[in-house]
C-alpha cells in the first residue's frame, strides 16, 4: 500500500533533523547589526537559514525527496504565524483603524513596480516576459491570474515564474534587510515600514516585521499587527488590484514603449 504524502512527510526524520540543526545554530549566532551612517543593517537568524537552507540545496545533504517534503512545511510554518499574529490584531484594532486610508491604499505601491521595473526590464531587452515580472509582486495568486489568461507556456507565465521563483528564495532576505535598515536611517515611523512589510507573502512579512521588532521592540505589538492586517488586504485584494488595475496597465505600457522597437523589426523582416 502506497504511503500517503503525509506520512511521507512525518516519516522524512532527516529533513525534520536538519530542520533543527538549522534552528540551533541560526539561534546561537544570534542577531547582529551592522552600523551604516545614521542607521542599521539588521541580520537576522531568519536571513542565516535561508542562507544555510540554500546552501544545503546543493550539496548531497540534501535530496529531490526532502526538498519535495519542506514545501508543505512553509505552509504549516505560515499557518502558525498567521494564527499568533490574529491574536495581536485583536489588542491592537484601534490602532489598525487610526490608520485609516493607509491601508487600504498601500496597494498603490504596485504601480511602482510597474512604472519603474517595466521600463527598465524592456530596455534590458526582454520581451513580454516583462509583463508577466513587473504587474505584480508574482505570488501565487498572480500565477493563477498570468496562467488562466495568457497560458503557462506562455511569455507572460515564464516571468511570473521567474519572479515567484525569486522571490522566494530572495524575497524574504531582501526585505529582512532592507525594513530594517531604512527603519533606523530615516525619519519615517516604523509603523509605515510594518504596514510596507504585509506585500502578500508570509515569509517576507515575517522577515519584514521581524528586523523591525529587533530594531523597535517596545512597538512589538503594533508592528506585528499592522504587519499582519497590511499582508491579509494584500492577499484579499492584491488579486483584484492586478486584475482591473496592474495588469492591464502593464500590458498598455508595455504596447507603447515596445511599439517603435516592434515597427523596427518588421521592417527588417520585410
């Protein structure tokens, strides 16, 4: 009788134990800062096992069948975070509303992608695998939406591949760094660079509100909760976002700036 994917998965005790070796020894490096001007690099044990996690990709420590196994265990590890993070919400609700359009508004900050990633992608020569990189920040929700109209084989799908792909090896890192550098270098309240953080994806909210709390720890509770409600509008309505919004804007820009360059090459085909 074949094994079912979960007891395959309870089972795979050398995944389990490298797991925990990752955890003691990102754990006793522990966090450290690095001091760059006014503010701070902040590197966290998250960022080490991503890093070690990586690493051991590539070795023969690590086989396709425990690399097959971990998948579901983010989803686990997200579901957790997501349940203690929905215990916080609740103290801190009066703050979440004194926020007020600023939530409902940080989906705005997709445009930026576009209007400046899209340009730059087409001048570096790609096609419309550019579409599919910039319309948004590509998890899986814009999969779905980039496969069901353009198709998986398709251009489009190849760049929402890439991104995905990207920004879950690299995702978490970079924003782990980069909230709480900019945290401690700029005026800005630390609350905006939490609300920042919740971009739809759990890993880089936790890594985004966590070199925050490292940085601002008496704010803990706020941080986490405006982390969380900003990631749960992300998730809610990002997809809507890019349907009637990012995506269509992408595809018209795109058509404009690739318009010369498209007249050029049937000229020389002719």
């Amino acid at each position: 009788m074949k094994q079912s994917k979960e007891m395959a998965l309870l089972k795979d005790w050398k995944l389990h134990l490298i797991v925990f070796i990752i955890v003691l020894i990102t754990e006793r490096i522990g966090q450290f800062s690095i001091k760059v001007g006014p503010g701070a690099i902040l590197l966290l044990p998250m960022l080490y096992a991503l890093i070690i996690g990586l690493a051991l990709y590539f070795t023969p420590i690590i086989k396709e069948k425990q690399s097959i196994n971990a998948e579901p265990l983010i989803i686990i590890g997200v579901g957790m975070l997501v349940a203690k993070i929905g215990v916080i919400i609740g103290p801190q609700i009066i703050s979440i509303i004194e926020m007020g359009p600023a939530l409902l508004l940080q989906e705005l900050g997709n445009l930026g992608t576009i209007f400046v990633a899209l340009p730059i992608a087409i001048l570096l020569g790609m096609k419309r695998e550019a579409i599919g990189m910039t319309h948004s920040i590509g998890r899986e929700p814009n999969i779905g939406l980039i496969v069901d109209k353009f198709g998986f084989d398709s251009a489009e799908g190849r760049g929402v591949m890439t991104m995905y792909i990207f920004g879950t090896v690299f995702g978490a890192a970079f924003l782990g760094l980069i909230s709480g550098f900019l945290a401690t270098y700029t005026p800005m309240s630390p609350l905006s660079f939490a609300m920042a953080s919740g971009v739809g994806s759990g890993s880089m909210m936790a890594a985004g509100s966590g070199a925050l709390v490292a940085a601002y720890p008496e704010m803990a509770d706020q941080i986490v909760a405006l982390a969380g409600a900003s990631n749960l509008i992300s998730t809610a309505f990002g997809l809507y976002f890019s349907i009637f919004i990012g995506l269509p804007i992408a595809e018209r820009l795109y058509n404009l700036m690739t318009r010369n360059r498209d007249k050029k090459a049937l000229k020389g085909v002719d």
